[in-house]
C-alpha cells in the first residue's frame, strides 16, 4: 500500500507557511516598495488527481515569505496594496512586485512512495519610484520531502516549503549581482534611462539546493494541471519546465 492513501472520497487540503532562518547577506542599503497583489495574497492551486480532490493554499504563506526576503534584502522596506500607492511615496529606490506563475508536485503515488516533490514558479516585477517598469526577473524553487507511513498532506506540505526555501534562497543570494541591483547597492533610485537599459527577463537559476536533479527531472515529468486561482482573480499560468542544473 503506498504511503499517501488515495481514494474518490477524501481530499488533501494543505496551507504552507514558512519562517526563515536569519540569513548570511548583507542588506542592499536602499529604501524599497513592496507591493503584495491580491492575485499573490490569495493564490490557490486546485486540481483531481488519482480521484483525490488536492487544494495548495499558498497566498498567506507567501505573503510571509516575501516580507521576510525583502526585509532581509534592502535596508528599509515599505508595503503597499498597489502600485499607484507605492508611486505616491516618498524617498523609495524602487519597487517591487512578485507573482507566482505556477505550481506543479508529485506525489508518493507517482514515485512508488518514496518522495514527494514541488516547484514553484515566481516572477517580480520592478518599477522605478515613479512607476515605470525596470526589469523583470524569474526564478523557480525545488523542494522535495520523503513520503510519509500516514495519509494525507505533510510529505507534500514539507516539500513546499522547501521550494518556497529553496526559491528566498536564490533571491537572497542572486539580485545583488542582477542589473536593477546595481543602483540600488549605492542607494540610488531606478531611472528611466537605467531602466531602458536593464529591461529583460533576467533569470535566476542555480542548481536546487536541496535536491537532487532527479527531483526536478519528477516534477517536469508531472501531470499537465489546470490550476483554479481565487475567486476573482485570473488563473495562473502553468509552471514553466524546470530548467536542468548545470555544472
């Protein structure tokens, strides 16, 4: 019997949040917005798989999560609901907005119970002080847990967390080193010119650090999911295909 029962009347609700451990880096010493959308707040996945009902709720967790990166990122950090609030603020460098674009797992029935693996796929937008749009950066985090004995969520909640880790882990490590960074490292706000300059899709990528690349190889190779988002908001795009470490 495999270790996450699965059956046509149950269904596995799971809610992750996460509380980061101080990380190692140095703040950028600038003053940045931060702008949390309702789309990010209230972020569900939702699909049937093996005739079990699955509903990821990760809004609230995230909304957590991304406090603690930016507060642990740059000096001073101010929250707004929209990006017409940030703008009407004062002395801020630049502001960021970050949405999760996807979410895919598997789970212990898919690998003949021994693990569970997720990847979450995020953007952030950044705007000058002014509104204009900068840069926009990618990442996708990879999280894995061994399958549990019992029924139920917790192999899939641990590997979610440690997806939402693995993806503070290369904000944290990675921005400083991105273009739109570079103002910012001495305390100057994006410009108009800087951000004709940066625009792009720059990607942070680094091999997971948590897992091994079958894990991602797993998740790649997961079922095809229509994620529901909540209620009010557009359906987020499907999880972009993990991108394969490389040496």
């Amino acid at each position: 019997m495999l270790p996450l029962a699965l059956s046509a009347c149950s269904g596995v609700k799971i809610k992750p949040d996460e509380t980061l451990p101080k990380p190692l880096v140095e703040p950028l010493p600038a003053s940045v917005g931060l702008v949390l959308p309702d789309e990010l707040r209230n972020y569900q996945h939702k699909e049937t798989r093996f005739g079990t009902d699955w509903l990821i709720t990760l809004g609230p967790g995230h909304v957590h999560l991304m406090e603690q990166i930016f507060k642990d990122s740059f000096a001073n950090v101010q929250e707004f609901h929209d990006r017409t609030a940030a703008a009407a603020a004062a002395d801020l460098q630049a502001v960021f907005e970050p949405h999760i674009e996807g979410y895919q797992f598997v789970t212990s029935h898919e690998t003949n119970g021994r693990y569970c693996a997720v990847s979450i796929r995020y953007r952030f937008f950044i705007y000058t002080p002014k509104g204009e749009k900068a840069d926009t950066l990618t990442l996708t985090g990879y999280g894995s847990a061994l399958a549990s004995s019992t029924s139920g969520g917790g192999p899939l909640e641990a590997a979610t967390l440690a997806a939402m880790r693995d993806a503070a882990a290369k904000f944290l490590v990675q921005f400083p080193d991105q273009p739109a960074a570079q103002p910012l490292a001495h305390h100057q706000p994006l410009s108009v010119q800087q951000a004709a300059a940066v625009t792009g899709n720059d990607l942070i990528q680094a091999v997971p650090i948590e897992e091994s690349e079958d894990v991602a190889a797993s998740v790649k190779s997961a079922p095809a999911a229509a994620p529901a988002a909540a209620p009010g908001t557009a359906p987020p795009a499907p999880a972009a295909t993990p991108q394969t470490p490389s040496a």
